[in-house]
C-alpha cells in the first residue's frame, strides 16, 4: 500500500536570513507545519489527495503570511486579481479561475469549476458570478487589503518595477525574504492511500501587474498539474517563464517519455530549463511512489511535507 503524503508551498525567493527575527521565522514555521497537519488528517482519515490539497491550499489562502486569498498583493491599478487552480490525477479533471476580485477562497472557486462546469478556465466576472451560483462566499476589495502590501505597490510604483513576491535583500526588518521581491504563490499537491494524485495552486500574482495580467498559477501544465500516471506539481515563481517552459506538465513529461525520475526531472526543469530563461522560483512534487522533491533555484522557499503518520517536515532556507 502507497504510503500518503502531503507537500505544500508558499512561495520561493531571496532569503535575507539575517532580517528574520526568530518571531516571525516561527510564524512561517508554525503556520506551514499546521496546515501541513490538517491535510495529513484528511489523508489518514481516507480523504482525497484532491480533498487535501483542496484544503491545504484554502489555508493557505486565509493565512496573510502568504501571497493568495487574504494578503495578496496589488496591481498597478491599486486592485487585487487573484487566479487559482486545482487539478485531479485520477480522472484529469482540472478547474481553474482567474483575475477574480470577490471570491474569498478562489481555490473553492477553481474545485468547484473541476466539479461542475464542462469548461476548465472561468475568468472575471464570469467566474465570480459561477463561484457565486455555487454558493461560495464574496467579499469586498477592503478584505484582501494589508498594509504591507499596499506599501509593497507604492514601492514597486515608484522604482518602475513589476515585483515578484519572495526576492531579493529584504528592506523590512523581520521578513525572511524580501517581501517586495519574492513569490508567494501557495499550492499543494498530495498522494492518497487509493493511490491518487492532486495538486492545487493559488495566486495573487505580482506586485504592480498590469491589471488584466493572468500568470502560470491558473494555467493547467504550466503552474499546475496532476496525473496518477506519473506526478503531481504546484510551482512557484516568474510566472512566464513557467507558462513558456510548461513548467509542471515538462516534469511529468520527463518523467512519462523521459523515463526520468522525480528527482532527475523537476531539477531539469527547476535548475536548468526555467534558469536559462531567465525565471526563478521552485516547485513541489510528488509522485506515484509517494517520493517527494521540492526544487527551487532562488534563495529560498516556504516549503514542507508530511507523511502520513510522521512528524511534518518543513523549511525555509537553502540546506547547506
Ligand atoms: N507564479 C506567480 C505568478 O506569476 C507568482 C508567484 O509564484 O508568486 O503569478
């Protein structure tokens, strides 16, 4: 019997190790470790890997820590756009929604897409009237506003810069990556005991994005993708790059006609194919076997996993 396992992400980029007070790198830890339990119950409860990663991601998204849902960052204009995905290994079922303003959780907006619609990307005002027929909850444009975000636009705005959320010498004291410039996209994939694969994925994009702009988080292949026939895979990162490489469907490709292990491919793709294009940014991995890999070529990468029955294992910074 597979054994279940849960990955999650929030986000890669520059870690500035020495402007992260124990206090908030605790925070990061402590936040990542507990969701990383909620989806390990799920699983050993018999839940779905698409159920956990479901969850794991509307967490994630509640958690203002990270870039989706609540703590999204702004676009140019001063608005918040948020894109989402969720995809099942099993039936390769996908859904997805993107530039949404009122959905509180669009990870429940893109399941409920998978669930109900015959059409796999819902945009705009279509998809928050869709996610609103389904019952899901609207809020207004105050609800997705912090403070540090908003000061992250005013800086982007002033330098000329479209920022990506998790890069760079961070400016604020007490933030382990430079909030104006590291990624802070949020996904999830996970392996059920049946044997099943999901991944889910959950953006507010990039600081200072031209509003209109839809990155790889949405993009099934490119930020997401799931099929119990290889893999599972949530990215993090220059999110055109990732649309250009195919970034999450590349490694299950390798994978699939490559004959390329977990291992062997997402760091093809992580380490080599997106750097030459100049990206940055990581993903998370699992695959049928339950192997997980969590690649990234920036600093570092709110990541972690847990193993059904064991302690979660998360972590922040490059290893030495
Ligand atoms: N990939 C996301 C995007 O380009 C950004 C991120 O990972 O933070 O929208």
């Amino acid at each position: 019997m597979v054994k279940a396992v849960i990955a999650i992400h929030g986000g890669a980029g520059a870690i500035a190790r020495a402007s992260m007070s124990v206090e908030k790198e605790q925070l990061y830890i402590q936040a990542l470790s507990a969701i990383i339990t909620q989806g390990q119950t799920i699983l050993a409860d018999g839940g779905s890997a698409l159920d956990a990663v479901t969850e794991a991601v509307r967490l994630l998204e509640e958690c203002p820590l990270f870039n989706a849902g609540k703590g999204a960052v702004f676009t140019h204009q001063g608005t918040h756009e948020l894109d989402a995905c969720v995809m099942d290994g099993h039936s390769l079922q996908a859904g997805a929604v993107a530039g949404v303003k009122r959905v509180r959780n669009p990870v429940l907006a893109a399941r409920a897409v998978l669930e109900n619609s015959p059409h796999v990307l819902l945009i705009g005002e279509g998809a928050e009237s869709f996610a609103s027929d389904h019952g899901l909850e609207q809020v207004g444009a105050d609800f997705f506003y912090t403070q540090e975000r908003w000061d992250q636009l005013q800086r982007a705005l002033s330098t000329q810069q479209m920022l990506l959320d998790h890069d760079g010498a961070s400016q604020t004291p007490d933030d382990p990556l430079d909030p104006d410039r590291k990624f802070g996209t949020v996904g999830a994939v996970a392996l059920d005991q049946y044997g099943n694969l999901a991944a889910a994925t959950s953006t507010g994009g990039m600081t200072n994005k031209q509003a209109g702009r839809v990155g790889d988080s949405p993009i099934i292949g490119a930020g997401c993708y799931a099929n119990n026939a290889n893999v599972a895979v949530s990215c993090t990162g220059t999110g055109e790059v990732f649309m250009r490489t195919l970034a999450a469907y590349d490694i299950a490709a390798l994978m699939e006609y490559g004959g390329l292990s977990l291992q062997e491919a997402s760091n093809r793709v992580i380490m080599e194919k997106i750097k030459v294009l100049g990206g940055s940014g990581g993903a998370i991995a699992v695959d049928r076997d339950g192997n997980v890999a969590l690649p990234f070529n920036s600093e570092g990468m709110y990541r972690g996993f847990g193993y059904v029955g064991d302690a979660p294992n998360v972590g922040i910074y490059r290893e030495a």
